[in-house]
C-alpha cells in the first residue's frame, strides 16, 4: 500500500509477527496466566500511559504517538505496519496455534479544544485515548509473551482521528480487515463506572450524527432564523446534562431497561445572520428520517427557505447482542458477577463513534471501561470534561479483561458471518 513503512525484519506488510517472549509451555492460554503476565507489565504501563498523556496530538496529528505504538509493538515482536489511513498502526500477533483472526482497536488522538466541554486552549487527553491505546499495547505485550499458547492471529489497530469520525474510514479504506482477513473486532472506551466494572451494550451503542443547513431569504432574515432555530431547537427531546447531578442522572437511566434514553433527539440548532446550522443525533437511527422531516416543515413557513442536509447521517455504533452477552459471560466468570453492567440506550453524551464503520463490516464488541475512583466526582469518569481524570488502575483491569476475551474469541473453532448492516 501506498505511503505504508513496514518494521524491519518484519517482512512485508500485514506479514506474520516475529519471535515473541517465551512465555512457558504447555496447555491453553488461561485467564490465570494472562493475569500474572499482567502483574510483571502493570507498572510499566503506567508510566507509558503517562508519556502518551503528556504528549496529546489532535486529530490526524498523531505522529508522536504513532511512534511510540510502533516501538513498543516491535520490542514485543509483533509485526507492525505504520502510515495506515494516515498515522495509524497495525500490528499482527500470530499465536503458535490454530486459529481465528480477532483484531482489537485503539484510537490515539487527543480531544480538540473545541470539543472540550467549555473549550480549552488546546488538544487534551480528556476521553481516554491515551487510555484505550495502552490498554491495547498492554494486551499486546501479555499475548506476545504468551504466543506459545494463543491460537489464532490478533490484529491490533491503533487508530488516528477517531475524534474527527474520519480515522477508521481512513484505515477500512486502505484495506486493513481484507488485507488482514479479520473475523470480528473489539474494543473498550472508558466511561464514567467505578473502576473495577465493564458496561456492555447488547444491541446499543453509540448514536450517529446528521446536520442540516437552512438559509433564509427577506430584510427579516436574521429575526426569522432566529425564532426557526427556537422552534427546530424545541425537537429535542433530551438536553446535554449541564451539572453532575444531570449526569449522575443520565447515566443511571441509560441503564434502566425501556428508560427515558430509549428513544431520544439530542439536537443544537444555532442562528447566525439568515442561516440555522443544526448538528443532531438520535436513537434508533431510523429517526434520521423523521428529524430531518421536521426540520424541513418548520423552514416551509418561511418563503423562500432553502433547506440542505450536506451529507448521508453518519450511522450509529450498534452492538451485535450476541457477542456482547458472550463477552457479559466472560468478564463475569474472571472478574465476578459485580464487575459487569449493562446499558439498555445508546450511552449519553450522545457523542459519535467511528468504530460504527468497523462493525458494519464485522461482527465485534464494544464495552465501557470504568475508571472513576471511589468517591470521585462524576465528571472525573466522564469523557470531554476538563475534571477528566481516569483512575490509572482501569489499566491492568482493562488489560486483563481483553488478553482473555481476545486469547478465548482467537482460540474460537466456529466462524460467523458479520450481519449485514445499513
């Protein structure tokens, strides 16, 4: 592929992983032996958490931490492949048995100070990114050190411009789950539960995204995109959560099964001069119609309006249930029946997700990691808030929980079909 570097003495890229640590002999890879791995690599892998967290690039400026991944995937022996839809990494770990190939994901890019709730001065690590990538690094260092005993091939990627919903189109667009012949993906984001617990989302996820632009016509112009900026404004049925209560609030009802974030429009319309610029997502994504059929009634009462949706909806990040309640399964026989809850709604703050892309293709999970510490705000969990401040033991908890689920989804003999999606 054009623009890629592969490692040296890796052989060619996407090729098999190079000679990992020993990692002992004999039976199945067990969750036993995957948490004494763990133990030896958790330090270490704070600090690594800490130098990505000091060193925080925006959106497809990744290079730093592109670097960083690619070294730290060498020095364990895997094959690497650097430059994929702009910085992003693969890297490939073949195990010395049989079996299928899982990929896992990462994304590496920081929060843009746009993004930050009440803005910022700049890119900050505010969502965990640094997070999820030494979660996926630790995971690959434990399964490189174990290679003897995993089956199957696992297939990290780290990805850039997850923020900007344009990296794991980047990455799909260069080839990387044909060329590397992926069954079925996962990953972790983290989220504001006490540390120690999974969330799952059997057949939720994350909402899309759609934007209009309305231009109106008259010397009244600007009044009139003000009161249809009113009126679009009033389709929303939920409000971004403005105190931590709110939020305390929100994330217990995306919990509660058939609860108030069952169905939802989480819409911004905003007035400048004679336009409205309106950005909305909703749940289920099937509402996309209906919104956008609304926003084009209420501009029909003012001559002369022209309405324009600039692109298709980006589509929402939806779960398959079934490996989600495989995976629920997993975390609770390793981890205990405590360490696992499940989201019945799409999790606010109603943010996108471009790991859509990736199970629109293949079948996979998607789980929440929890890392607020005890008696810690709710804003230290949650993602885009400048009190932000994840509880670094989520790492070895994360790293954990994914050596064994990639080690036990790779050791699967039986191979399913990823469900077609719109």
């Amino acid at each position: 592929m054009a623009g890629m570097a592969t490692a040296a003495g890796a052989g060619t890229a996407w090729g098999a992983a190079g000679t990992a640590a020993a990692g002992g002999r004999g039976g199945p890879l067990g969750q036993a032996r995957v948490d004494a791995e763990v133990a030896r690599l958790e330090d270490g892998l704070i600090r690594l958490r800490r130098d990505i967290h000091r060193h925080p690039e925006p959106p497809g400026e990744e290079r730093r931490t592109a670097g960083v991944v690619a070294r730290e995937l060498r020095a364990a022996g895997l094959a690497v492949t650097t430059g994929v839809g702009g910085h992003g990494v693969v890297g490939v770990l073949r195990g010395a048995r049989p079996g299928r190939t899982v990929a896992y994901r990462a994304d590496m890019d920081a929060v843009p100070p746009k993004d930050i709730v009440g803005g910022g001065p700049a890119a900050a690590h505010l969502c965990g990114h640094d997070i999820h990538t030494t979660v996926a690094l630790g995971v690959a260092k434990v399964l490189a050190r174990l290679r003897r005993q995993l089956s199957g091939t696992v297939v990290f990627l780290f990805q850039p411009a997850e923020e900007s919903l344009s990296g794991a189109r980047a990455m799909i667009e260069a080839g990387v789950l044909e060329r590397t012949r992926v069954e079925e993906i996962h990953a972790l984001h983290c989220g504001p539960f006490p540390v120690g617990r999974f969330a799952v989302t059997p057949g939720y996820g994350m909402p899309g995204q759609d934007k209009a632009e309305v231009t109106l016509q008259g010397p009244d112009a600007p009044d009139a995109a003000r009161r249809l900026a009113a009126g679009i404004g009033a389709l929303a049925t939920v409000t971004t959560p403005q105190a931590p209560a709110d939020i305390e609030r929100m994330v217990i009802d995306a919990q509660t099964p058939d609860g108030p974030l069952a169905r939802f429009v989480a819409l911004r319309a905003s007035a400048q001069e004679a336009k409205v610029s309106v950005s909305y997502r909703c749940w289920p994504q099937e509402r996309y119609t209906e919104v956008r059929e609304n926003i084009s009634r209420l501009a029909e009462s003012y001559p002369g309006t022209e309405v324009r949706f600039p692109t298709e909806p980006f589509p929402a990040m939806v779960c398959p249930a079934p490996d989600a309640q495989a995976l629920a399964r997993h975390l609770r026989r390793g981890l205990g029946t405590d360490a696992v809850t499940t989201l019945h709604s799409a999790f606010p703050p109603f943010s996108g997700e471009d790991y859509a892309l990736y199970l629109g293709r293949v079948p996979g999970t998607y789980t929440f990691l929890g890392v607020r510490a005890p008696n810690a705000p709710i804003t230290t969990g949650y993602p885009h808030f400048t009190e932000f401040a994840p509880d670094e033991r989520a790492i070895g908890i994360g790293v954990r929980a994914m050596a064994g689920w990639i080690a036990e989804r790779a050791g699967e003999p039986a191979v399913r079909a990823a469900s077609p999606r719109p």
